[in-house]
C-alpha cells in the first residue's frame, strides 16, 4: 500500500485482531475472513496478490479508491468468493485471472471507469448462466 490518506489501515499489523480491522467482517464460529469492505478509503497502491490466502472470502469490494497495476493471479484461487467490485480504480492488463473461471459460486462481477488493456478471458464467459450480475460500466479497453 503506498497511500492511505485516511489512515484507516493503521490498526491493520499482526499484532491487531482481523476483526477490529476496518472493512473486515469475520465468521464468529470459525473466526475467518469472510469480507472486506474497503470501498472510498482513498486507498493507493496495488491489489496483494496476499488476499489469495483468504480462503473463506466471499465479498470484496475495492471500488473508488487509487489500486493500479494488474489483478494478482491468486484472486482466482478464493473458490468461495461471490462478489468482487472494482469500479473507480485503475488496474491495467488482464482484469480477471484465469483462475475466475474455475470459481464455482462466483455470482456478481462489478468492473468499471478503468483504463483496462488485454482481454476477459474467453473461459469466463462460459460461467455466464451461474452469475445473476456482471457489470463493464464505462471502462476504456
């Protein structure tokens, strides 16, 4: 992370727990990462390519803040995550790893005002009749 002007990830170290983390909603019983939620933060940097280990994600939602670079390939190795929101950002090259397609639940796509290059992959389109929403608003490929 290279910018947080609102400093809201300050209490974000190892010794703090993940769920007094700002943007962070955790299953009780299994005390796992369940979403987060860091949307108009002001946030910059790049996506780490760390949120593959969070198995149990099902919800992430990026969107308004300053992430750039390309999509970590492990984003495609959360099997259970649903909702992915990236709008307002400006992440370049491939948007969604090929790993996407192989998400079985994966349901709600938001992807908008980027400044995208490279291509979808094909594969992700054969997932279309499980997803009830995919958005492409105003993005320049």
């Amino acid at each position: 992370m290279t910018g947080d002007p609102l400093g809201v990830l300050e209490a974000w170290n190892l010794t703090s727990p993940f769920c007094n983390r700002t943007g962070v909603t955790r299953n009780v019983t299994k005390q796992r990462v369940m979403s987060i939620d860091l949307q108009n933060l002001g946030l910059e940097g790049t996506i780490a390519p760390h949120l593959g280990n969070l198995s149990f994600l099902n919800y992430l939602n990026l969107q308004n803040n300053t992430f750039f670079g390309s999509m970590p390939q492990e984003i495609g190795q959360i099997f259970r995550l649903r909702t992915l929101i990236l709008g307002s950002n400006q992440i370049q090259g491939t948007i969604l790893p090929e790993g996407f397609s192989r998400l079985p639940f994966f349901i709600n796509i938001q992807i908008g005002l980027h400044n995208i290059s490279g291509e979808i992959p094909p594969s992700l389109f054969k997932m279309l009749p499980q997803h009830s929403k995919m958005g492409f608003d105003a993005s320049n490929w």
